[in-house]
C-alpha cells in the first residue's frame, strides 16, 4: 500500500532536478519480488505529458487519477489544475464545490478555459508559464454524446482538445484524458499519437490494445491484468506494466486534491 510520501520524494530528486510525477509501480517488480519500483514521467516541457488513460468499466481508471491529481498538485505547487467530470461520479464527489471542478457538460467550459489559456500564452498575451492541466474523466462518453446532440460541437471541441495536444507541450498546458475505449469517433487525425503517456488499465482487450499500442502487440501478448494493474507506455517507445497502489491516506489525498481545485483557500 501507498501513502503520498514525502513531498521530496515525489517532487525532485537531488540527481535530476526535473519536476516528476509517480503513475504506479513495475508490476512484476512489485508481484515477483515485492520491491516497489516506481514508474515515473518528467513533467517539464521538454517532455510530452499529456495522459490518456483507458480501460474497461470497473479498471481502475478514476481511483488513478484521484492520485495523479494529489501527486501533480505536490509536484507543481505553482500548477492550476481544472477537473472535469462528465459522469459525475461518487469517486470525485468530495470536489463537488471546488471552483475548478466542472460536472457534467460544464467539462466544455473547463476546456474553453483551458485553450483560451493556451491561446493566450501562445499569442504573447499572457507571458506566464506555470502548469495549467485539464483532466477530464469519461471524455469519449461526453464526446459520442455531443456528437449525436451537436455534431458541429463536438467537431469544435475536438479541434480544441487537437489544439492543447499539439501546442501545449511547449506553453506548459496539459491533458489528462480517461476513457473506456478511445474509439477513432473522438480521436480525429490520429491524436491518439499525441499523449506522450498511454495507460491501459484493467483486462487485455485485443482491439484497445491494437488502437493504442499497436508496436507492442508482442509484448503484451499473454498478459493479464486486473483491477489496478496494466501497460504503460512512455514516448511511444518505452513499455512497462504497471501496478497501481492502494491509497493509505484518503483524508490526505482527497484535501490536496480539493485545494490543487481552488478549494479551502
Ligand atoms: N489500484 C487499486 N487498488 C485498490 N482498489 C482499487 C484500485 N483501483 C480501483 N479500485 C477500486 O475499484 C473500484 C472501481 O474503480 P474505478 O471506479 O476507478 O474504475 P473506473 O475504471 O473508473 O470505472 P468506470 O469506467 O465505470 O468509471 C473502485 O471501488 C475502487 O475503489
Ligand atoms: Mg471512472
């Protein structure tokens, strides 16, 4: 099991200054040995870290990300995340009244907020450069929603989201995507290539694997994961199978979370 840690721990390190962020553990590390080796990704702009995290009902997927939010919040304490949830689900309840917090189809505002900071720093308008996140839970659901609502909508939204994939890196804007399976639909022009971090959590499911790691089909061949459990791939190069842990410290993790939204301030 997991507590949050040390903050050192989890920000810097004396041999890479770098700002760095904890998605889980090597999971045959973790079941063969019991040694907990962390699986880590650079959070500066000089490297791609946009998320897409997917997997099947039940995965495993927002249990994650409640502790990426706690994680990048310590990671980047100058950093504005926005949280967007479309299914408004009980694991994200306790954020219900944080200012950047957005249900249900207010996740669109939350990403016209998000791309209005990233047009505005890219235009020489705004010259600051802290870390603005958007994470939206259950993106691909809103997304085949607004398509057969507002078909225009849903174009212009995904231009937006296409937009902060492509240009956000170097403006220091990032997306945080969970979905159960990020069908084409919602993924135009191939942007499933644009998130420098894929996770696919839960059950090997042939067809999300093909989608999502299709140079690695060897790989993960045979394997099986449950609940927690998974592949991560880094850079579109560099492949582990991850395990993430059981969160010790819920009080903890669920009040950083509530203040990287602009709660309790
Ligand atoms: N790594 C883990 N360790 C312990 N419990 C976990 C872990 N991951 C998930 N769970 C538990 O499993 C249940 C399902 O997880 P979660 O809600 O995160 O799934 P999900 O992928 O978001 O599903 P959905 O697509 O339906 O929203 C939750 O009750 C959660 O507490
Ligand atoms: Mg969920």
């Amino acid at each position: 099991m997991l507590g949050l840690g040390k903050k050192t721990s989890m920000t810097m390190n004396s041999d890479n200054p770098l700002p760095r962020l904890v998605l889980g553990y090597d999971f045959d590390r973790w079941n063969l040995l019991g040694e907990k080796e962390p699986i880590q990704i650079d959070l500066s702009p000089k490297t791609n870290s946009h998320i897409l995290l997917c997997g099947m009902s039940g995965s495993g997927k927002s249990y994650l990300e409640n502790q990426i939010l706690a994680r990048l919040a310590l990671a980047e304490p100058d950093g504005e995340i926005h949280y967007g949830d479309y299914k408004q689900e009980d694991s994200f309840k306790y954020l219900r009244s944080c200012p950047r917090y957005y249900a249900y189809r207010d996740t669109l505002q939350a990403l016209d907020v998000v791309h209005g900071r990233l047009l505005a720093r890219q235009s020489g308008e705004d010259t600051s450069r802290n870390p603005v996140t958007l994470a939206w839970d259950e993106y691909m659901a809103q997304m085949l929603a607004l398509i057969s609502e507002n078909k225009k909508a849903s174009a212009v939204a995904m231009g937006k989201v296409s937009e902060i994939l492509m240009l956000g890196r170097s403006l220091s804007v990032r997306l945080i995507i969970s979905c159960q399976r990020p069908d084409a639909l919602a993924f135009p022009a191939g942007s499933r290539l644009n998130y420098g971090v894929v996770v696919v959590l839960g059950a090997a499911v042939r067809s999300i694997y093909e989608m999502l790691l299709p140079d690695h089909m060897e790989q993960v061949k045979g394997r099986q994961f449950g609940r927690g459990e998974g592949v991560i791939l880094l850079q579109a190069a560099e492949l582990h199978y991850i395990k993430v842990p059981m969160v010790r410290d819920a009080p903890r993790m669920e009040d950083i979370c509530i203040r990287a939204l602009g709660g309790k301030q």
